[in-house]
C-alpha cells in the first residue's frame, strides 16, 4: 500500500500517565461538573457523616457527588450502570481521576446521602441565577406522571382484600391442619433422628401473603378513618362521625372505612394508581416551576396525588423560598385552577394565567366562582397573545429533556421521602446542563 497511515499500536506503554484533562476536550460537560462540585458547592451536609477517622480510607466524597451529578447530566441512574461507565467511559474516568467505585459503594453513598444531595438544588439554582439564567419575569407550572419503582399488578383493592383474606386465612387453615397430620405420619415412619415436622415452603409463602394483605387492609382503615376524623373537625364536629346518624340517602359505605376500589401496593404502598400518557401505571405525580429566561426549574415537589391543584401554592411558596421573592407572573393548565389558588395567588399579588378549560381550549367552561369566572375573561381578552401561550413553551420542552434526552422514566427508589429526594436530583442535573450551555 502506498497510503500512510497514523500509528495504532494498542501495545505501546505510555512513559507517564496522562492528565485526566486530557481524556476529553476542556469544554466537555465532565470537566465542568467535575469543577463546579469541586470549587463551588458546600458540600457539608455530606462532609459531616465523616467524623469517625476509624476504619479504611473512604472514596472522596465531592468526588462520588460528582460522580453522581454527572452521571444524572448524561441520562445514566442505576449504580451498576454508573459503575460500568466508570471502567469503560473516558469522561466518567475525567470526573473520578480513575477511581472505579463499585455499583454497591455508589449505591450506598446515594442512599447514605440522599437527604444532603437532594440539598445541592438550590446551591446550583442560585448559580444559575448569578449567570443571568433566572428572571422570575414568567414561571410556568406543570406536573408529569412518572412510574414507580413498582408494578401496578403488586397493588389489591381493599374490597378484593377483604376476599382474599378470608380465602387464605381458611386455605393456610387447611394446609397446616394437613402437615401437622402429615409430621404425625412422618414422625411414626422416620424415627426419632429425624425431625420431619419443617413446614413446606409454599404454607410460609401463603402466611407471608396472607400478613401482607393482612397489613395493607389495616393501613388503608387507618387513613379512611383519619381522613373521616379530619371530614368532621372541618365541619366543627369533634365526635366521632360514625356516632352520629347521617341523613338523606344511605352510603354505600359506612364513614371511617375505605372505598371498596381503593387500593394499596404491596411493594411501595406510597404510590398510587395514575392515568398518564402510556395509560394507567403506577406512579407518582412529578411538579416543576420552569423560568421563562432559560428553562431553568426553579422549584420542584412532587406528591403520590395525581391531582395538581393541591401543588400550585406550595410551588409557589417554593419558589420564593429558593429566589428569596416572588415571580411577577405565573402560568399553568386547569389542573391548577381553583378558588383557592387563584385567592392565594391574588393575595401574593403574582399575575396569573391559569387556564379554566382543557388543553385546546384554555379559555372553555362555564362554572366556576367568580376569581374562576374573572380568569376566563382575562384569557378571552389576551386571545393567542396571551402570556398564557407561555405554558407550554416551559415545562412541557423540560420533561421531554428529562423523559425522553436523558431516558428519566422511573423511579429507582421507594417510599414518598425517598422519591421526592431523588426527583430534586433530578431537577438538579436538569439545571446544571442549562449552565454548562452558558460557559
């Protein structure tokens, strides 16, 4: 041949180690994560767990924490697959310097610090903030349903409870009346050196199931009879609501006692039951308040309630708290409109717009009260240059940088406090690409 090729010889031993500058370009995302953990965060609420000097010397903790941010940044969630990219990524070994923590050491420093991670949101808000990324001049509101760490098949109505506990309590009856004959037989046919008496596997299978249901039927009486009991103190009533007579039509179920379709998940009973865009799944309802300038998430929350209005004024009073005051104006779809918002809203002197009807037709219905009734006619009034066209060029663009670019599509953690800190990573590493596009 009488081409000239460059070198490649996979065999040839470098004389020094390379800079861990070098693996990629400086103006990679790596080095800019690596960086901004390393000189800009507070990272005390991590530091402080590490007072005991006792025992082998532990991975650097802004190192794991940026480890971490980063892996966020480029879709990566789950500790073996950050583990893997530590062996075989370049820019992952430009954050670590070369350290290849395992999937259980990553996995133990999220979960031994979620709490604290989940606190660097608005270290990095307000540096977004100082970079000119953040005007509170438009926030939009919007919430996204996204899965639970569990299946919506593990989940059992409290009336399909009540049947199957009666089912398995009499079956698990039988069996053990059957194997006390069986060790009766078995200790006349095998003698005293053998026991014989174990109990099979598939009865303990059944006794855990039957505790199981057992449990969840006693969590759901307890919220339906807290949720009677908070009914009543609301009316003025301070006694006990299943004391009194009701009138008018008879309820299809006494107070105090849950719906016969409500239903609870043996394996995260703090999600629920929610219709999002793939259909009915499992899940927990996701909120985010994104800034008009760069579609920055300047507060988040998320709940286990597929309704949004419930999330507008704590979002709101979010979003205060982390900018230190308050947006001038703010938008979201009827999902969030209600009396109370809107007063709240008005008392907080924020200029709204708040859909009254659905998705194509914002400005649509005919009920409501009259801050409901003020609403329709100021977004009739603004017609298609209204600030309202805004809602949809804010959040909607976000979650499908969440959901879709980065592939966040569930949750890898359990129980409500746990996914709410996990979701504030998220929303972290949402924010700080939106600053490494500034540098």
């Amino acid at each position: 041949m009488s081409k000239h090729f460059l070198p490649w010889d996979v065999d040839q031993v470098s004389l020094l180690p390379p800079s861990v500058l070098d693996y990629v370009p400086l103006s990679h995302p790596a080095h800019f994560v690596r960086d901004l953990v390393r000189d800009e965060l507070d990272l005390d609420a991590v530091y402080v767990s590490y007072e005991d000097a006792r025992g082998a010397p532990a991975f650097h903790p802004a190192m794991m924490t940026a480890l971490l941010l980063y892996a966020y940044t480029q879709g990566i969630y789950s500790s073996r697959r950050i583990s893997r990219a530590c062996e075989e990524r370049l820019d992952f070994h430009a954050v670590t310097a070369s350290s290849k923590p395992d999937f259980r050491t990553i996995s133990q420093f999220r979960k031994r610090h979620l709490k604290a991670l989940s606190g660097l949101f608005v270290q990095v808000l307000k540096l977004c903030a100082e970079a000119g990324l953040v005007k509170l001049g438009h926030v939009a509101l919007d919430g996204t349903k996204i899965k639970a760490n569990a299946s919506k098949h593990k989940a059992m109505s409290y009336a399909r409870m009540q049947k199957a506990e009666v089912a398995l309590a009499a079956e698990v009856a039988r069996w053990l009346k059957a194997a006390e004959t069986a060790d009766r037989r078995d200790d006349a046919s095998l003698g005293a050196e053998r026991r014989g008496d174990e109990m099979p596997d598939w009865i303990a299978d059944k006794q855990q199931r039957l505790a199981k249901i057992r449990a969840a039927r006693a969590a759901l009486e307890a919220e339906a009879r807290a949720q009677a009991e908070a009914k009543a103190r609301a009316k003025g009533d301070d006694d006990d609501p299943g004391d009194k007579p009701r009138r008018g039509r008879k309820p299809t179920h006494p107070p105090g006692t849950p719906k016969a379709k409500t239903q609870r998940n043996f394996t995260d009973p703090d999600s629920r039951i929610m219709l999002g865009r793939d259909g009915i799944i499992q899940a927990y309802n996701g909120q985010a308040a994104v800034d008009a300038t760069a579609q920055v998430i300047v507060a988040h929350a998320l709940s286990n309630s597929a309704a949004d209005a419930p999330c507008l004024v704590p979002l709101t009073d979010a979003i205060t708290q982390n900018m230190g005051r308050v947006p001038k104006e703010i938008s979201a779809d009827a999902g969030y409109c209600s009396e109370v918002n809107l007063a709240a809203l008005k008392a907080r002197e924020i200029n709204a717009y708040i859909a009254t009807g659905q998705a194509k037709r914002p400005t649509g219905g005919t009920v409501g009260g009259p801050l409901t009734q003020a609403m329709r006619r100021k977004l009739k009034l603004g017609g298609h240059r209204s600030r309202y066209r805004l809602r949809k060029q804010l959040p909607e663009p976000v979650f499908g940088q969440i959901k879709q670019a980065r592939g966040f599509r569930q949750f890898l953690l359990r129980g409500l406090d746990n996914v709410q800190d996990e979701w504030s990573l998220v929303c972290t590493a949402h924010n700080l690409t939106k600053l490494w596009a500034t540098t």
